[in-house]
C-alpha cells in the first residue's frame, strides 16, 4: 500500500506537474513552488478529479474556469 501512494504522487508531482524539471533554484521560491503544487493536488482529489493531464489542459486553456473554481472551493 505505501509503494503505491508513493508512487501515485510522485507520478502526479513529478510527471504530470514536471516538478523535476523545474529550473526555479532560487531563496525560498522551490518551496512554494511545491507549496502551491500540493495545494493543486489536494484541490483536484477534494474536486474528484481523476485526470490531472486532463484537468491541467483544460485549465490552461480557460484559466478564468480554473479561477472560479478555486474561488468557489474556498467560499
């Protein structure tokens, strides 16, 4: 079970967020990056959503979508 929650984020982080290819190395900014990164990751679980690559692209593409939902799931 551990391997596979391991896994599960770490796929999610590292591939589909491309954590490990960030090139941001500067004072405190990989800390938030990866802050705001779990923060994206606890919204998609809170949300259902099982298709992050999906959800990432289509957010991408209607950002104001994306920023009433963030709104909505703080209200």
């Amino acid at each position: 079970m551990h391997w596979h929650i391991e896994n599960r984020l770490h796929y999610r982080r590292d591939e589909t967020l491309r954590e490990d290819r960030s090139t941001v190395r500067t004072a405190q900014a990989p800390h938030m990056l990866a802050a705001i990164n779990n923060l994206v990751l606890a919204l998609c679980d809170r949300l259902g959503i099982t298709n992050l690559a999906q959800a990432r692209r289509r957010y991408n593409t209607y950002p104001q979508e994306a920023l009433d939902l963030l709104i909505s799931s703080i209200a």
